[in-house]
C-alpha cells in the first residue's frame, strides 16, 4: 500500500476523534451539582449563536474555541448547556445566545463546524458538536408536540419538558446513509444534487424512513436518485452531522447494474468515474470534490487511494 492510502485509510473521519470529554449525563439533572459546577473556578464556558462559536489562533500555531470562566461570561435564564468534563477535572457549558459576544482584542472571528471542523482539536471539535446540535433542536422544538404547549428545558439542555401535559421531549437525530457506490469495473459513483453548483460532486446519501433498515435505506437511495442495482453493503463509519440533526452512517456498496437514470429532484447528474478519470476531472477543474470535513470525502478517499484536492468552507 502507498503512503497516501495509508494515510488517507488511518487519518480519522472529521469530528469523530475521541475528544477526551466524558459527558457525565448522571449529573444533568443534579441541579446542586451543576451550580457547584458552574461556579468552579476552572469550569469553561462558550457561546454559541446560529451554530457558530468564536475561534481565535494562537501564537502556536494552534485554532481553539474562545472560552471563558464563568464569571466572564453573558447573564442567561435557561439557555445553559452542561456538555462536560475532561481528563483534567475542567468542566464545560455552552450558552445559547441571539448573538455572539464581541471581542475586544478583534482578533477572534465567528465560525461554524464546516469552518472550525478541520481546525480545532479533537476536544474543542467534540464540544462544538455538542453545543451545536443542542441548540439547533432547542430553537426548533419548543412547543410541545403532544399538545402545543411551550415547554421548558431541563437536564443541563437535553430534556424538554411539557408543563401541561408532562410528556418529556428529547433532542432529535435523524439517521442518514452516505455511500461509495462502486460496479464491476470498480469505478466510483458520484452525484451532483440539484442545488449544488456546476461542477460540485459527491457520494449519494439520503434519510433512513420509518420501519427501514439501514442496508434497505443504501439500496433503495441508490435506485431512486440513480436508477442503479445495489447488492453487497458493507459499513465503514458512522459522522455526527448536526446541521441541522442528522447522524451520516457511511458504507460501501457494490451495484449490480451500471446504467444510471437520475431522478431529477435529488440528484441533477450522477456519472461512474474511474480513479484515471476523476483525477483527470479534479486537474481540468471539471469536478469540485465534497468538502474535507464531510464523510464522503473520506469515502471517496479510501477507493481513490490518495487525499482529495482540498476546498474552502462548506456550503449547506
């Protein structure tokens, strides 16, 4: 094996590394435990606002969340999330704020997880996940589904509660399959979807349905966006994807049939490439491959047998 298959097969998925934070969900509903929390002098807090936090570099080098202790940081009621501890004992919380705090110095900057995802450190990109996906489902699930009353939060964040009718409502993840189709020729299948711009190609994907197993999601995405036959599906990896709630469970998959029939509506061209082809597509500019921080670029990575020509900030 080359030394960029190695290093494209063993460098992890982005925002999958293990951040080193135990999440301690028997303390969420501690109210004494996370006031004493909150209060410690080592505890650590940041903003988060429209899934964007501020990020500052550091004279190493380095990219990391800005945070702060505790007195530092904005008055909020209710939007205080515990997301929690590292290996040093140092807690952390995030607020969810209508806005982010200015910085005096002007050297930090807003970003989201497609922006900060490939820079921040496996425990910052582990925090800002959390925080993300906690405040994308608090801004979108406040009124109780059983009976349309507003409820409130509880559990440092995770939990809802209905003060009408008691009904406890958690945050929400949406399981969706992303996958490396290849056929017999052993050449790649990627799509362009249809609000995506001239040029931009990737992995299929869509959402598991009700009552569907994640292998039938695979074979069934495959031939209602392409028209094309799956057989073997083989799991690779799993991505927290929180934007705004969804959980990418990646494979691959072997078609059974090369013709290709788009759909139309999720998908406006869909071609087989070789790995001479797509990397003849990649120098003339013809393909824009997935952004770094995706799972599909690692799976299109892992058959290319070399990292793919980097790209800027992701687009929705």
């Amino acid at each position: 094996m080359s030394t960029d298959s190695q290093v494209t097969v063993d460098r992890p998925i982005s925002l999958t590394a293990p951040s080193g934070i135990d999440r301690e969900a028997h303390h969420r509903l501690d109210e004494a435990w996370l006031a004493a929390a909150w209060s410690h002098p080592t505890t650590r807090v940041f903003v988060v606002s429209g899934g964007r936090a501020l990020i500052d570099d550091t004279p190493d080098g380095r990219t990391e969340l800005v945070m702060t202790p505790t007195f530092e940081a904005p008055v909020t009621e209710t939007h205080r999330y515990f997301l929690g501890t590292d290996e040093d004992g140092v807690r952390y919380f995030a607020l969810q704020k209508d806005s982010l705090p200015g910085r005096m110095d002007q050297s930090a900057r807003p970003a989201g997880l497609r922006e900060a995802g490939l820079l921040l450190s496996p425990r910052d990109a582990g925090l800002l996940v959390h925080a993300v996906a906690l405040e994308n489902w608090q801004r979108n699930h406040r009124f109780c589904s059983r009976c349309g009353e507003r409820t409130v939060i509880a559990a440092a964040g995770h939990i809802r509660r209905c003060p009408a009718c008691g009904a406890e409502h958690y945050p929400r993840t949406d399981p969706a399959v992303i996958m490396l189709i290849t056929d017999a020729e052993d050449r790649a299948l990627l799509g362009r979807q249809v609000h995506w711009p001239e040029g931009r190609f990737s992995t299929l994907a869509g959402f598991v349905e009700p009552g569907e197993s994640i292998e039938q999601a695979v074979r069934r995405e495959a031939n209602e966006e392409a028209g094309v036959t799956v057989g073997e599906v083989g799991y690779v990896a799993s991505q927290p994807w929180p934007f705004p709630s969804s959980l990418m469970l990646g494979f691959t998959a072997r078609a059974t049939s090369a013709e290709i029939t788009v759909d139309g509506e999720e998908l406006h061209e869909a071609r087989w490439f070789s790995r001479a082809e797509l990397a003849a597509a990649f120098a003339s500019g013809e393909v824009l491959p997935p952004y770094g921080i995706s799972i599909a670029a690692r799976l299109i990575e892992t058959w290319y047998g070399r990292p793919l020509p980097r790209q800027g900030a992701a687009a929705a």
